[in-house]
C-alpha cells in the first residue's frame, strides 16, 4: 500500500474499483460519474497512471456506461495535473471514438475536440495529429466517420505543413467507399472551411463539396447546403456565379425532397450569401418553385421564410410573385404548411405597406382566421400585433374583430386562450370606450368558461386590463362583476370570484379592497364547499401581505383578516385548516 494514503482514503477507491468492474449497469454508470472523486483521492500523478489506464481497458460495456465516460473525459483535464498532461485522456477516448454505438463517438469526438482546445501546439503535433491520422486511415468505418469531427477544432493551430496533410486527409474522407463516412465529411466540411483561407477554398475545399453534392445518397446531399452557404459567404458575388451556380440550381431542384428541404429551410441564408444580383437573377424563381413544391414539407419550409427572403426584393417584386404564392399556400391541402403560413405572413406586412397589405392580405388573414386546424388560427392571432403596426386599429378592428369575438368562443381552448392573452393588446390599442362597448362582456363571459385553465387566464386578463385603464376603471368595469359571481348557486362561479380576488388583488388599492372586496369575501369564508373555502384562507394571504404593511392595511389585517383566518385554522376540513394556518404564519400582524 502506498504509504500517503492511510486504510479510510484507500477503501472507497477500491469500492468505486469494482463498481467499475459490477455486472450491474446501474452501479457502473454511478462509478462513472464518481471518476473525479477517485481521481482527487488518487492524486494526479496515480490517476495518470492507474486510472486513465484502467479506463483505457473499460471500453466493452453498455452503451450508457461508455456515453457517461466519453463524457466525463471531456473535462478530466483538472484531475490528471492540468493542461501539461491533457494528452492522455486521448487514449480511452481513441478506443471509444470507434465503437459501434453513434451516440458514444459524437460524445468521444466531441470530448478531443475540447481537449485539443487546451493542447500546446508540440502536443498537438506529438499526440493529436498521429491519433487523428490513425482514426482517419482505420479499419472500420466507425473511427474514419468519428475522425471527419477532430479536423476543425485543430487546423488553425497546427503548421502549413500539417495543414496541407489535414486537407488531404479530409479530402479522402470525402471520397470514402463508405456513405456514412462520406456523411461525416459533409456534416464537418462548413465548419472546417471557415478555418481555410480563401485560396484554400478553391483549391481544396470545392473539389470535396462537388464530390459530396452530386454523391448518390441523398443523406449526404442533403448535409451540403451548410457547405455551400459557407463557401459562398467566402467568395464574391462574381466567383459564386462562376463557380457555384450549378450546386445552387442542383441542391434547390435535387430529386429527392429531402435536399430540396434542406435547401427550403436554409434558403434565406443562402440568398444573404449569394448577394443580391444572383438572388433576382436565379434564386426569385427557384423560390417559388420551393413554394409550389410537390412535397408538403418541403412547402411548409420554404413557407418559414417567405418574410426573411422578401426583405431582399422590391415590393413590386414581391407583389407580382410572393402574394400569389402566399394566396395559394392558404388553401393549401396540408394544415402544416397553413400554419407555416400562418406564422410568416404578418411579416410581410411592414415590407408591402399599408394599401398593399390592407387590399391583398388582410383577407387572407380572415380567411385563416377561419381555418379548421386550430394552430393556423392559433398563428395568426398571436402575429397581428405586426400587421397593426402597418393598417392601424382601426382597419383592424373593422374587420377582423368579428373573426376575433368568434374566435373567443372557439371550440378549441387552446385557441380561446390565445384570444384571452391577446385582449390586453388590443384594449390598449382601441382605448376604454370602444373596449367596453366591443369587448367587455366578452372579457367577463371567460370567467365562466368550462375549461379550468381558460378561467386561470381570465382572471389574469382582467389583472391586466386594470394595468391598462387604470383603478377607477377596474372598480366601476371588473369588481362589482366579479363579487357578483360570489353568490352565484354553482359553486364553480364562486371559486372563479375566490380565485379572481387572489390575482387581481395585488393590482388593486387598499380602498378598493376594504370597501368592495372584503365583505364578500369574508361570507364566502363559510361556504359549504371546503374548496371554497381553503382558496378564501389563500386569498386572505395575499390580502395580507400585499396590503398589511401600511397602519390602515395592518388595522385591516388586525380587525377583520386574522379573525376570519383564526376561524378557518379551526375548520373540520383539513386542507382548511392547513392553508389558513399557512397563511397565519406568512401575514405579519
């Protein structure tokens, strides 16, 4: 035995020892996660040198066991002596960025590469490169697919000399027998492009990006956009046309709608990329195909960035080819590209202006309105804030808030309460009187709804309206109606005003508490539903503390509160009981 450890410091290492070496998966996974502990009671130098070898041999386990140590070898740097040492965490981490489980060699590529971060560059050359060489030229496919990850983390570190072997050994990557290889490579050429200079791009990084592009898996076809948008932002818009525009017109009309989804779903980067000259020139037209492709999915992309894409064309543009489209996809068969739409649209309206935006979208936005999916209204609804911006209330107010107040009594709640969360806005926008006139009852009808989560948002709506119009407004508009629900015979209505007074309370003025609220309250403290009365003791506590600190709110508190509650501590229900307790010992008297 080491003669610096006494018998107490040894005896968990051994334990977490054979933990590691259980047949219970559990106990291994816990041993795993405990390896910086075994490291600290170690000591750097012993942890160098027994742990990070016997870690080394542990890699034929369950998955989730070599996941977790993949992992924690990621930043074990600390526990083995630093920076200086960080090279031999890349022995396990080599033999685990071959195994045949996925997820363990992401987790292991990702791991060296946060290694290689604290590397000195003689350690890079000495340690890092060999091992990279020697994934890169494995047997099996599973250490060539992992290496593709290590090249971008460690490029711009190494000598040009170096650097030239890492682009010819990238560039045979790229060239691999094996598609999930070449998939790697693709995933992992952008990221190792930016390191490049432009030179470089040229020379070395096309010829791998045309191999991929045109590669017979659409799997690896479709990683290549990612490609393109960076070796486009890295050339001129003269060198794109020169050198790209057949890869741009062959990803954006691929066969398979998995590329063209990918060239959809990318395509505002692209065209920021490209600039805007090839944008009128090609990319108007490969749009709208995008827009009117076969595949729904591919649709609903392209559909995400209808807004983002128009900023770079005129409004006459947009007007003669966009609007046509967007009228299209609102009747489109697939509800997911509908509440794509749904989502995009309102951001056209800034870019086409008031006139354009009142005569060639605002029936569109009623038609929408009025879709059968709930997520389309949904969409809609909570993007009309933009198109306010553009129209203004009123034009609003004229025509969709019939398709709003039908809305309200949606049959899908979900959609109810995205009315509910948009009222505020609105009742800002219109002013008191036209609210009051419109919406107002509307407003107090949600108390009642059968959907407990509608009333919950209800009740906060209302909270919000005082916010808006102010105090004198919620005492004549909301209070008087809701205490008026109090003594309604369903109990329900009852818990509504209970549960109404809690939110609404801290929004309100001690005046308005004492003289309108409190009464009512207070009788409902022996209502003959316990629900009842346990939320009564709760709105009793935020009663309290939000008014009991002032000497006219602690009177308050001393006269009419702590008697009710000393009452309800006493109640036969046991839930009673506890929340006025609770609520007893929160207020201060």
């Amino acid at each position: 035995m080491d003669p610096g450890f006494s018998t107490d410091e040894i005896a968990p290492i051994a334990i977490l020892m054979d933990e590691l070496r259980s047949e219970d998966v559990q106990l291994r996974l816990n041993a795993i996660h405990s390896i910086p502990t075994i490291a600290l009671a170690l000591g750097p130098d012993r942890a160098r040198q027994e742990l990070v070898p016997f870690l080394q041999d542990s890699v034929d386990d369950e998955d989730e066991v070599l996941l977790a140590l993949a992992e924690e070898l990621g930043s074990f740097e600390e526990y083995i002596g630093g920076k200086e040492y960080a090279h031999v965490l890349l022995g396990p981490l080599e033999n685990l960025s071959a195994v045949e489980e996925t997820l363990v060699r992401d987790k292991a590529a990702e791991s060296i590469t946060k290694i290689a971060v604290v590397l000195s560059p003689s350690q890079l050359e000495e340690f890092y490169i060999p091992l990279l060489k020697r994934l890169s030229s494995g047997e099996w496919f599973t250490s060539r697919t992992s290496s593709a990850a290590l090249y971008p983390a460690v490029y711009a570190n190494v000598s040009p000399a170096l650097q030239d072997e890492l682009r010819k050994g990238f560039a045979a990557l790229g060239a691999d027998d094996t598609p999930m290889v070449r998939r790697a490579a693709a995933k992992w050429l952008g990221p190792l492009l930016k390191h490049f200079t432009p030179a470089h791009i040229v020379s070395d990084g096309l010829p791998v990006y045309r191999r991929l592009q045109s590669d017979d898996q659409d799997s690896v076809r479709l990683l290549t956009v990612e490609d393109l948008i960076v070796i486009a932002k890295s050339m001129s818009p003269g060198e794109v046309k020169e050198q790209l525009l057949k890869q741009i017109r062959g990803s954006i009309t691929d066969k398979s709608w998995r590329v063209r989804y990918m060239a959809a779903n990318h395509f505002n980067e692209l065209a920021e990329a490209v600039g805007v000259e090839i944008v009128r020139e090609e990319l108007i037209s490969h749009f709208v195909a995008l827009l009117k492709d076969n595949e729904a999915e591919v649709r609903t992309a392209a559909a995400g960035q209808i807004p983002a894409f128009a900023k770079l064309l005129d409004k006459e543009v947009i007007l003669a080819r966009i609007v046509p489209c967007v009228r299209d996809m609102s009747t489109d068969a697939s509800q997911h590209v509908r509440a794509a739409l749904a989502t995009q649209i309102s951001g056209l309206a800034p870019l086409l202006g008031r006139e354009p935006t009142i005569e060639h979208l605002l029936p569109l936005f009623l038609h929408l309105l009025k879709d059968d999916f709930p997520d389309v209204r949904l969409n809609i609804i909570s993007k009309l804030e933009t198109v306010n911006t553009v129209i203004g209330i009123e034009m609003l107010s004229e025509n969709l808030l019939p398709a709003i107040v039908e809305l309200a009594e949606d049959k899908s709640w979900r959609v109810r309460q995205a009315i509910i969360e948009y009222i505020p806005l609105l009742a800002k926008q219109l002013g008191k009187p036209f609210f009051d006139e419109q919406l107002g009852n509307l407003c107090m009808s949600w108390l009642g709804d059968t959907v407990f989560s509608i009333r919950e948002s209800a009740t906060i709506n209302l909270k919000k309206l005082i916010e808006v119009f102010g105090l004198d407004w919620g005492k004549v508009a909301i209070v008087p109606r809701v205490m008026g629900m109090g003594t309604h015979p369903n109990y329900l209505f009852r818990m509504t005003t209970v549960q109404a007074i809690t939110i609404i309370a801290p929004a309100l003025n001690l005046e308005i508490v004492s003289t309108e609220i409190l009464d009512p309250l207070l009788q409902l403290a022996s209502d003959g539903i316990p629900n009842i009365r346990f939320n009564v003791a709760k709105a009793l506590e935020v009663l309290g503390t939000t008014y009991g600190l002032t000497p006219e709110g602690n009177a308050l508190l001393v006269q009419r509160i702590k008697p009710a509650l000393d009452q309800l501590s006493k109640d036969p229900d046991a839930d009673v009981q506890y929340f006025a307790s609770r609520a007893l010992k929160n207020i201060k008297v």
